[in-house]
C-alpha cells in the first residue's frame, strides 16, 4: 500500500465494515435484550424445573466458544432446509450468547434488589405487573447498567467471529485488503482502531446514562 | 378491629411466637415493647403477612386474614386476596423502604394508583395532601436519596397513609434515625393522633410509647407477658423480666 488513493480506498472499506459490525452488533444485542428477559423469567420462576432448564442452557451457551457455535448454527440451518444465509445466522448466534449473558446480568439485577423493597412493595399490594414495571424493572435496569454495557462492549468484539462464517463485516474486511495489499500490520491495526472506537463509543454512551441516573439521585442510596 | 389469637411460629427449631394473644380496637394505638428477639418485630410482620406463621388467626373487622380455614388445610389464601388485604394496612419500616427511583410524590401515590386504582389526579391530589401534613410539600419532587432519614420516614408515613388503611404498622420508624433526627418523626405520629387511628407500634422509646398508647404490650419469649395502660406496665410492672427490662432501658 503505497499510494493515498490505495490508503482512501481501504479506509473506506473497513469503514463500511465497521457500520456492519456496528449493525451486526445493535441487531443481536436488541435480540439479546427481549430474549434475556424471557430467559431471566424462566430463570427466577417458581417451578423447580424451569430453574433447573435455565441454568443447564446457561451452562451449555455460555460454556461453549461462540466461534463454534457460529459454524454449528452456519450450517445446522441449511440442514433444517432454513437458507437464511450468514448475516441471519450471525445475528442468532450473538443473539443466542448475549440472551445467555444479559439474563445473567438481570438476574444478578433482581437478586441485587434488597429485601426491604420487597417488603416495602408487598405492603402496599401491588398487582405483580405494576410491581415488575413500578418497582422491579426500574431498579434491575439501575443495578444492571454497568454490566450490562460490559456486556455490549464484548458485542461488538463478538461479532468479528462471524467473518468465519462469511459474513462481511469489519474483520472480513481487514482480511480482504491484507490479501490484496499485504499490508498486514497497517490494515489490523486500522481495523482494531475500528473496534476500539466503537467499544469505546459505548463504554461513553453507558458513562452518561449512569450519570443521567445519578442525576436522579440513584446514586445516592449507596451513601 | 384487630383479633390475634393463639399466633405461633417458629424458625426452624427456634420458637419465635409462642402463642399470642392480642384485641386492638378501631382508634386504638397499641405498642409492643420487649427486648431484641422477644418477637415484636416479628410479630408486626407476621400482621402485614411479610412473615408466615404456623399456628393461630389474625382478624381484622372480623375478616380471617392470610389463611383459609384451619379445617381446610390452613392454605395461604391466594394472592389477590392477600394483596387486598394489605392495602387495608399501612406499614412504615425501621429502614424508611422508599423507592429510590422514584420522586417523593411518585413514593406516595405508587399504592393508590396502581393498588387501588386511584385515578392519577386524584391520588397526586391525596399525597400533595398528605405531604403538607408531614411538612414536606417543598420536596415534592426530590428523589428519596437528597432528603435526611428523618425527612425519608415522613414520606414514608405519607406514603402508608395514602392507602387510608385501617391500621398503621409502625416498626421501630426512630430507630435507624440521627437522634436530632427522631423529634420531627415523632410529631408527625403525635399528629395523627388527633383523630382516632388504629396504631400497632414497635419501638425502644418507651417515653414516646407512653405518650402516644392507650396500651402497652410486654413482649417476652414469644408471649404477651403483660399488657395494660401505659401507667401501670411503666410504673407498676408485675413481670419480674419486664421490671428487670424497665430498670435496664432507664
């Protein structure tokens, strides 16, 4: 890569990459977000069994590298005569590890709301959905927040996993143009710089929703 | 008016109530006293339903409370009885217990709204009302987490008032306070007063029991060891454990 035009022209791409991983990223933690919650009911509920399911599929999702399931989920779908190609398969993949991630979270969230608001909730009899929306889901997004942008950062890394299975994005990319170029160094690095500035834009975009929150006065129940 | 007969219950093999025995009249303010681990605490919890008991009954106006028939099993009645029956009582904890995401007003009217189905206005129109009996209607609109404990459990008072329960549940609501703090709470129950509440009281301060009870219970292993004016179980106590009790709370 000698010339600027050559420099435009991979700058542009892995631009574009960046925006499908960024995508790719948005889509599944979405995704992620509604299964998680529906994991996270079956997960504190009352019967024993449903409990017992949720932690055995916690043990296998989060148990087992996500570049394996991305191959396994590749090619399990043309099996079941579903040909939905790489980009649906990427995003059920990172949607499948972050439900398992994030209801691990909410529910941390829920076991971290102390006693005495239960208590405080139950005196005054309220019906169990204005409970879960009034008192429970406010608080478990509070207490989840941190986490839970943890959780978007390792996302966004997550998805560059998905270029095995052919899926263009910010890593497939990279690749593409080492192979023309062979500029191996430059074009990784440009790539990481890539990643870094979106992990980062998120990590910014986590920052000011806490401090909104703080702004609240939620911060000051530690105090 | 509440009926308590023959309330037993344990904790594993520890025996918390033993059996007790207790009649609060409409516009009655009964306070229990006794040591730490006597049962009061417990006791007031076991009311409100925040603890199961094993053994006995609670009435409230004639109403069985928390569990069907004894023939019948002895089953805990299904929740939405259960929830209709707490929004009878206002409970106002030791920690205060507000929700700290939301304002003061919201705290307020979280249980006429979405409990009992207060349209919005009127129930901001109730704890706007409340709040101005507790002083604090300049703090409408701070979340819990910028007012001081004293200022805290006066919401908190507004908030179990909102529900217009039958009986206040009030469990050592000075304990966790700043001494400066416990005076402006203290008002805020000597206020109610005047006009006739059914109150049942858990607390350590014995001069403010004595001022505000029609009667005093002695709480001791488990059992409503003496009970009676707040003159007589001060001043005249028979128990031997509540006269030891007494000399050590002076």
């Amino acid at each position: 890569m000698t010339t600027w035009s050559a420099w435009q022209n991979a700058l542009a791409l892995l631009a574009q990459g960046a925006l499908v991983s960024l995508w790719l990223a948005a889509a599944s933690i979405a995704a992620g977000t509604v299964v998680a919650v529906v994991l996270v009911a079956v997960g504190l509920s009352r019967i024993g069994l449903l409990r017992q399911a949720y932690r055995v599929y916690i043990w296998v999702v989060r148990g087992t590298p996500v570049l394996v399931q991305a191959l396994l989920v590749f090619y399990a779908l043309p099996a079941l005569d579903l040909h939905a190609g790489p980009y649906i398969a990427g995003v059920i993949v990172l949607t499948m590890y972050l439900g398992v991630l994030f209801a691990e979270v909410f529910r941390g969230g829920v076991l971290a709301i102390p006693q005495t608001q239960w208590d405080s909730a139950k005196s005054l009899g309220l019906p169990p959905a204005a409970l879960l929306r009034r008192v429970v889901a406010p608080l478990v997004g509070r207490y989840s927040l941190p986490a839970y942008i943890n959780v978007c950062v390792m996302a966004v890394k997550a998805s560059s996993v998905l270029s095995i299975i052919s899926v263009w994005e910010l890593t497939f990319a990279a690749r593409q143009i080492i192979e023309r170029t062979l500029a191996v160094f430059s074009v990784l690095g440009l790539a990481a710089a890539f990643y870094f500035l979106m992990c980062f834009g998120i990590d910014r975009l986590g920052r000011w929703a806490e401090g909104r929150l703080a702004l609240r006065g939620f911060a000051g129940e530690r105090g | 008016m509440m009926e308590i007969r023959g309330l037993r219950k344990s904790f594993g093999d520890t025996p918390i109530l033993r059996g007790i025995d207790l009649h609060v009249a409409d516009g009655e303010v009964v306070t229990l006293i006794g040591r730490s681990g006597s049962g009061k605490t417990t006791l007031l919890r076991c009311i409100n339903f925040l603890e199961s008991y094993d053994l006995g009954e609670i009435r409230l106006d004639g109403t069985r409370l928390w569990y069907g028939d004894d023939a019948g099993g002895r089953l805990p009645l299904p929740e939405s009885r259960t929830r209709r029956m707490r929004q009878q009582m206002g409970v106002v904890f030791q920690q205060y217990n507000l929700f700290p995401h939301m304002t003061v007003l919201e705290n307020v009217c979280l249980g006429p709204r979405f409990s009992q189905d207060v349209p919005r206005e009127e129930a901001e129109e109730r704890g706007r009302t409340l709040l101005r009996r507790v002083g604090l209607e300049d703090k409408i609109d701070a979340y819990p987490a910028r007012l001081s404990g004293g200022q805290q459990q006066r919401v908190a008072i507004a908030r179990a008032l909102a529900m217009r329960p039958k009986v206040l549940l009030l469990d050592e609501i000075t304990s966790a306070l700043d001494p400066e703090l416990v005076g402006e709470v203290e008002d805020v129950i000597r206020s109610l007063l005047a006009e006739p509440i059914m109150m049942i009281v858990v607390t350590h301060a014995l001069g403010f029991a004595r001022e505000i009870s029609h009667r005093i219970a002695y709480l001791s292993e488990g059992r409503v060891a003496e009970i009676g004016p707040p003159g007589a179980v001060l001043d005249a106590p028979r128990d031997p454990t509540l006269k030891d009790f007494l000399r050590r709370m002076r």
